[in-house]
C-alpha cells in the first residue's frame, strides 16, 4: 500500500484528503460491509461520504445498470429524449412537495447547488446571496462563496455577494443556555437586522444545508426555516435547501431534511446518495423559477442513461422497502446507545444527529484522530470533520440492520472507553 500511496502523492494533488495516516485501498463490498487490498473486512459507516446510500452489490441497481449497459446506448446527452430521465424526474418532483415542480439534473451536488443559485439570482435580479454560518455546499467557484468554513474556502474572491447567518452555532456564549424558542427568535432577530443594515432590496436567496455535512452534522432547531420563510417571504426572498446530504429519508423522520421544519422550499438541490455510487446531481425547484433562464442549456453528462437507471432503481428500493422507517429505528437504536454511553465518557462533549445521519463532537482534535485509528482497527469506517475538527460523522447505508448498527454501536463505545481511559 505504500508503493500505491507514493504514486497518489506523485500525481495528486497536496490538498486531496485522504482517509487515515495509512490510507486504504476498498477493493470489493457486499451490503453494509467494504474490503481492502489488504484482505481487512469493515462494516462502512461513512459509504462513500453518504453515496453507497443502500449499500453495496445491490442486485436490483446491479441488473437496472446492467440492462441499459445491454443496449450499447451509455451516453445520447440531453438534445435527445431520454426515457430514465423522465421517469425521475416525474417522481422526484412529486416527492419534493414543491407546486408545479420541474427537475434538471447534473453531476455533483456542486453543479447542483450551482444552478440553483443561477435560478435564484437571475429570477432576482441581483448578486445577494444570504447562507448559513458552518456550512458547506461545494468545492467550486460559486459554491465556495456560500460556504463558512475557513478550512475549506480557498479564496475570497467571490460571483456573489454573502451575508451568513446564526442558526447552528450554539455552542457560541451568547446563546449557551438557550431554548429551541428562544434560540429560533434570536437568529430571526438577526435576519432581520442584516436585512435592515447590510444588503439592499433584491436579495436573491437563503440556500441551508437542513443538517450540516461537512460541519459535522450540526443542525438548526427544527421550526427555524419555517420562521425564516416567514421573514424571506415578505421581500420575495427564495429559499434553496441543500438536500445534497440530508435527502432520500435519512433522517427517519422526513424524506427530505427541510420537512423536518414543516416548510416547503422553492427550490432543493440534491446528489450523492440518489445514484447508489453513480454521479447524478440536480435541483427540483417551481416551474416558474426553472423555465425563467433566457439562454439555451443543457448538461452533457447529467441525466445520462446509465445514471438514470441507477438513480431510478435505487429510489425504487428505498421507497419499495421504506428505508426511512428502517433509518427512524436503527438510527435511533444507535443515537440512544451513544447518548447514554457519553454520559460516563468526559471526552465527548456532544452527541447529535437524526437517522442514519449522527455525530460525536469529541474535546480535542487529536481524540477524534484517535476515534478514527482504533475505528478502523476494529473493523469500522467513519468520518472526521466539524468547524473544530472534532466531530465523528457516521451515516451507514439505509439498508443498516439492527445487527449490525448493534456491532456499530459497540465498535464506537469501545474506541471511545479507550481514549477516555488514555487522557485520564
């Protein structure tokens, strides 16, 4: 393995993370579980940073993909009818809840949360983009101006104009001690008092991630992008959820994490997990917000066939075995054992998540370093982050049995037990 990591490192970027001191190389998978090169069986909870989202050597995506493969058609591009396509869009925009809705697709969730921001600040007029403190919503010129995490914006040169708003930082001292209602009537107050002081009338959008990704699945109180909306709606503000994440049902308690809110955005972005491993982005967003674009567009590689016939098999499955319910229980299952384990490990300072989408906030970074090493030793794949860089983000695929986010669960406690015993 290090013969192949020195080859990375010789045509790879600097900046490229990798996994672990002693990356490693996943060779096969079946279900919840991945082998390395080396012959090491683990069960996966981080699968692909939440993209294998029902797991892997899945034979219904398996034999959807096979079968357009048959056709010899792997790519016509969009000046073509394509039937996939269609058939996804129809049952995205019927799930997304959005009146009139229409669906372009694309490759990332980057591209995804791109256009939506094309669509906003063209159906508004103006460069003025309101996001949320913590966030994270891709790696590329205009998605890197709506993210808040110093460790991952490379510039500050930006297309838009951002102003970022409180409403998953309370950690912070002023609102330590606070209640979900209080907490909710402080970030609106200060909506409100960015938009009577920093901008002008044509603010285009607030775009939130419903839970943080890359900011270590930190979420706002449920309510507070409904009371948003509310303050949004009397200037005509749109309002983009970043589904990129928090989509398909993995947060048990809504298919898609802005429900949880009970609040209907105009328009919501979404990728990774749809496609099973296959590249597929995209936005579903009002009609009237999608067809507004003057130019003439297309994507030459989204909607393609063969990741219309993953995408389409996978939501298939989630919806035919109803694996939101199976991510309320098994993901419940884990949070309470968390929970109740932190009680008696001093280290942990937080655990958090719905679903199949939680978090342990751990006291120093180097903790968190350690979590991931003995994780992995003993058989787990996880995933590191936060604005801190103290925070553990798991989220197994749908798919996760009560067996095994039972051997999950006792993996993360005993990792946990050995690094609370190492700092006493």
């Amino acid at each position: 393995m290090s013969e192949l990591l020195a080859r990375h490192r010789a045509v790879m970027p600097n900046w490229l993370a990798l996994n672990y001191p002693e990356p490693i190389e996943i060779v096969s998978g079946k279900g919840s579980r991945v082998v390395d090169s080396d012959g090491n069986s683990y069960l996966d909870f981080f699968v692909g940073i939440l993209t294998n989202m029902i797991g892997y050597d899945v034979p219904e995506v398996r034999e959807a993909v096979e079968r357009q493969l048959a056709t010899g058609v792997v790519h016509t591009s969009t000046v073509y009818l394509l039937r996939g396509q269609i058939e996804l869009a129809e049952k995205i925009a019927r799930l997304s809840g959005i009146p009139d809705a229409k669906v372009f697709f694309t490759n990332s969730g980057t591209e995804a949360n791109e256009t939506a921001l094309l669509l906003a600040t063209y159906a508004r007029g103006g460069d003025q983009i309101l996001a949320m403190r913590q966030s994270y919503h891709g790696r590329s010129f205009g998605a890197v101006a709506v993210t808040s995490n110093r460790a991952w914006k490379n510039s500050s040169l930006s297309p838009l104009n951002v102003h970022f708003l409180h409403g998953t930082d309370r950690h912070l001292s002023q609102f330590k001690g606070l209640s979900d209602a209080d907490y909710i009537g402080a970030c609106v107050e200060d909506l409100r008092h960015v938009l009577a002081t920093a901008v002008t009338s044509d603010v285009a959008a607030l775009i939130a991630e419903p839970i943080q990704g890359v900011g270590g699945f930190t979420a706002a109180p449920d309510g507070l992008f409904a009371a948003y909306k509310e303050v949004l709606d009397e200037q005509g503000i749109l309002l983009i959820s970043d589904e990129v994440q928090t989509g398909w049902g993995r947060t048990g308690s809504a298919f898609f994490g802005i429900q949880n809110h009970g609040v209907t955005p105009d328009m919501m972005t979404f990728a990774k997990g749809l496609g099973n491993g296959f590249a597929v982005g995209g936005v579903v967003a009002r009609g009237d917000l999608m067809d507004a674009l003057p130019a003439v567009g297309l994507s030459t590689f989204g909607g393609n066939p063969i990741s219309m016939a993953a995408a389409n098999a996978t939501l298939d499955y989630v919806l035919d075995h109803d694996l939101q319910a199976n991510a309320h229980r098994t993901g419940g299952f884990i949070i309470d054992g968390l929970r109740a384990a932190a009680a008696r490990l001093p280290i942990v300072r937080e655990v958090r998540g719905r679903g199949l989408m939680f978090a342990i906030e751990l006291a120093e970074p180097a903790q968190a370093s350690r979590f991931m090493e003995l994780t992995k030793q003993a058989g787990l794949l996880a995933g590191k982050g936060g604005l801190y860089g103290t925070a553990i983000r798991m989220a197994p695929p749908l798919t996760l049995t009560l067996d095994e986010a039972a051997e999950g669960l006792g993996i993360i406690v005993d990792a946990l037990e050995t690094i609370t015993d190492e700092v006493r």
